[in-house]
C-alpha cells in the first residue's frame, strides 16, 4: 500500500456526473479518505498516474472521452484494487475482462461504495 505519512488511504474517483461525483468526494473524505480527483475523462486520470499511485479506485466504466479501460488496466499492473461504479449494464461488455471485479450499479448512496471502499483497502473483494 501507498498509504500517505498522515495515515489516510488515498482513492481515485474516476466519475463524469458532477453531481455523483461531489457528493462521492464529500462522503469518502468524511470517511477519512484523502480523494484523487474526483476526474471526468480517463485522459486527465491517466495524466494524473504519470506520477501518483492510489491506494484504491473507483472508476465509472464509460467517461465522455471513452471506456476507463485503460485506466483499469494501469490499476492491475499496478495492483492497485479497485471497483467499477457504472450506470450501465451493458458497460459490462467494454471491460469484459474485469468482470471479477466489484461492479456497483448507480444509482446507490454513496455510503454504499464508501464500505465497498473499506473492503478494498481491507483486501477483500
């Protein structure tokens, strides 16, 4: 784990929906997570992982700029854990290859992918 010196776990919000989005970063942050983003295209995700690591991620499975594949990608060779928070279904078929991992349909309350979070850091799926 990459965990900062203060101790909090740092997570990655990869989500397009403003609204989502804030009130994600807002429930995470009061959970004691320090939150990466929250980002809205994978292409500034990816910017953001030249250089940093998070502990965990949530990522929506399709931005504006496309699927998060790529970013899902990244994460796993890194072995950073994370789950994918989508609204869509059919999302599913674009990262077929992450099927085993955490999908969270929308719309839930953000407690839900809070715990879900927990899990993650934890190092139960």
């Amino acid at each position: 784990m990459t965990q900062q010196a203060h101790g909090k776990a740092r997570a990655l919000v990869l989500e397009d929906e403003a609204l989502i989005a804030l009130d994600l970063q807002d429930e995470l942050q009061d959970a004691g997570y320090e939150v990466a983003g929250p980002f809205t295209t994978c292409a500034a995700a990816l910017e953001w992982l030249r250089t940093e690591t998070p502990d965990i991620a949530i990522l929506d499975a399709a931005l504006k700029d496309g699927p998060c594949r790529e970013i899902a990608l990244e994460l796993s060779r890194r072995e950073v854990p994370f789950l994918i928070y989508s609204g869509h279904h059919e999302d599913r078929q674009l990262l077929a290859e992450f099927d085993h991992l955490t999908w969270i349909e929308k719309p839930v309350p953000p407690s839900v992918l809070v715990q879900a979070c927990q899990k993650l850091v934890a190092g139960h799926p």
